[in-house]
C-alpha cells in the first residue's frame, strides 16, 4: 500500500502522539477534569473526525497497544459507531473507559491503559 492509505494516517496519528509523549517527559502536560474520575492527565489526544469507523477502531487499537500502564488517552471521533464500540473492546486491550463527553457532534473518549 502506498502513502496514501490507511497506514500513513496511522503514522501521523502515531508522530503526533510521540510529539506529545515527548512532552510529557518536560512536563508539558494536559489535564482534563472527568466528573467521575477527577483530574487526569492526557498523554495522547488522537483526533479522528471524518474518519470511518473502522480505521478509527484499527488506530485505536494500535494506540493502545503502545500506551503504559497508568496512561490516559483522549479520542475524538464524529462517528456514533467508533464511539459506541470503542469502549466494549478496551477490556481486550488492558484498558479501562473513564468517560465519554459529548460535544455535539463530536464525542471524546477516555480511555487508562490499567494493564500490560
């Protein structure tokens, strides 16, 4: 596959996530304050608006697959399918849901890496 597929937005999705991991480690942090959980830092804020629900499932799961325990990661999706699936395959993955905020018509997920 070329540049143009799947796997090039995957590897932006992927720079911009090491960009701000780099960040993290000077402490250029963003924290977000869920009403169940309190305040959380954000170690990767992944936007896929305009993105089908199956890419934005794959990257996803590929997302997860890379974060730490204890890392809380934020999605941005305009899909309704992305963000009602999204949180039944996270215990596959080690990962717990936290919250979804609703910004009509976008939906932000987060999402704690609680497993190796």
């Amino acid at each position: 596959m070329n540049g143009n597929g799947i796997f090039a937005s995957f590897g932006s999705c992927l720079q911009r996530w090491r960009e701000k991991r780099g960040d993290t480690k000077t402490g250029a942090t963003r924290r977000v304050d869920l009403p169940k959980h309190g305040v959380v830092t954000i170690v990767a804020s992944m936007d896929f608006l305009g993105v089908n629900c199956l890419r934005t499932n794959l990257l996803t799961k590929k997302a997860l697959a890379l974060a730490a325990p204890g890392e809380v990661l934020e999605i941005i999706t305009d899909n309704p399918s992305s963000a009602e699936t999204i949180p039944f395959m996270l215990p596959n993955y080690g990962c717990i849901h936290l919250e979804t905020v609703c910004n009509e018509p976008n939906r932000i997920i987060y999402v704690k890496r609680v497993a190796s």
